[in-house]
C-alpha cells in the first residue's frame, strides 16, 4: 500500500528554521519526483515546490514566496523527502502536504495520487 | 503563472441533484489538469486526471471533461459523502495553480 506520512511539523518563532520529512512506503520511492503543498488556515491550496527523481537531476523548483528560504532534498535510501523552511514568517503557517509525481520513463504516471495526511506548521511570537 | 479561475466560490444543493464546477485557465494547459476533493481536516483526494479520467476506485457519478482552457467537474447524483471543497489543479507546468475552490453544501 502506498503511503506518505509527513512529520516535523509545529510552532515556531518568526525567523526561526524547521525541517519537514516525508516518509514513503509502498513504492519505488527513487523513481519518483516529490511535491510539497500547503494550506493555509481556512484558505485553499499553494504549490510550494517539487524535488525530481535523481533519473532525472535530483533537481528542484520552488515557488516564488518560498524561493531562496526553503530547501528540498531527498535521501533514496530511506525513502525520505526533507523540506528545510529557514526565515519562517508568519504567512507560512499551514498545513504541509508532500505527494508524489512524474515523470517516469516509460510509464504514464499519475501526478498526485497520493498524499500524507498533512503536518501543521505555525509561524508565531 | 498559470491562473485558474474556478466557479462557483460555493454552492447549495440536495442529495441527488446534478452537480457541475467550471475552472477556466488563463492559457491552453491541454488536458494536464486534475479535480481534487477536499473534507475538512484531510488531504486531498485526486478524483480525475488528465481532465477526464477517473481516478481508481472514484464512484462513476464524477466526470470531468474539457481541454485547452475550458474545464467541468460533474457530480450526475450527489450523494451525502460528497458535501465537500472541490480544487482544480493544473500540472501542465510550473508553478502548479489550482483553483480558489468550490464549496459544495447540503440545501
């Protein structure tokens, strides 16, 4: 059964860092790219950024309110994504979700299938 | 950015009445876009793919239709279980977008 839990979440000071993991089981983590979204209280849903498959760069993208102060990585090993949030401000309180999507070669992938069931994150003094 | 413009914001119906959301992109996505349904507390569920079809193990009354720049998710029966928020989401390119979201409630 595919599964993605994700942790790391809670309160923490405005400027302050913290670091998300998404843990995945049931699948053949390494060939897939990982997505973050999140969700702010009482609003709808913001792509934060994804890490690609190492097939295809191990690369990363990330939107702009979010760019140059959070980090993707991913450890294949473990079967784990890392979201590192430095410089947390307070419009950063959400809910985090990690999912996961393609592409795969030679396979049509559905793109965000599956997600973790979500970690809050709150940004306050 | 792509902008993803969906209506209505909410709306009001009774089980077993026909159901239908619009999302409208601001530029041709082709049919890279996917219908979630959100319960409060939870994660999103992807219900449609490639803007017509339906994700395994969704119940057949969702559809979802459209290309280009011109979506539709439909419910032909609502049913109690689907009084939710309703996303569309484009994965065309980035930065993904989704939809502002419909609120679907009980008449």
């Amino acid at each position: 059964e595919v599964q993605l839990v994700e942790s790391g979440g809670g309160l923490v000071k405005p400027g302050r860092s913290l670091r998300l993991s998404c843990t995945a089981s049931g699948f053949t983590f390494g060939d897939y790219a990982i997505t973050w979204f999140r969700q702010a209280p009482g609003k709808g849903l913001e792509w934060v950024g994804f890490i690609r498959s190492k097939t295809y760069g191990g690369t990363t993208e990330y939107a702009a309110s979010v760019k140059g102060r959070f980090t993707m990585s991913r450890d294949d090993s473990r079967s784990i994504a890392f979201l590192q949030m430095n410089s947390l401000k307070t419009e950063d309180t959400a809910v985090y979700y990690c999912t996961r999507e393609g592409p795969i070669r030679g396979i049509v992938v559905v793109n965000f299938d599956y997600w973790g069931q979500g970690t809050l994150v709150t940004v306050s003094s | 950015a792509i902008q993803m413009t969906q209506s209505p914001s909410s709306l009001s119906a009774s089980v077993g009445d026909r159901v239908t959301i619009t999302c409208r992109a601001s530029q041709g996505i082709r049919n890279d876009l996917g219908w979630y349904q959100q319960k409060p507390g939870k994660a999103p569920k992807l219900l449609i793919h490639a803007a017509s079809t339906l994700q395994s193990g969704v119940p057949s009354r969702f559809s979802g239709s459209g290309s280009g720049t011109d979506f539709t998710l439909s419910i032909s029966s609502l049913q109690a279980e689907d009084f939710a928020t309703y996303y569309c989401l484009q994965d065309y390119n980035y930065p993904r977008t989704f939809g502002q979201g419909t609120k679907v409630e009980i008449k």
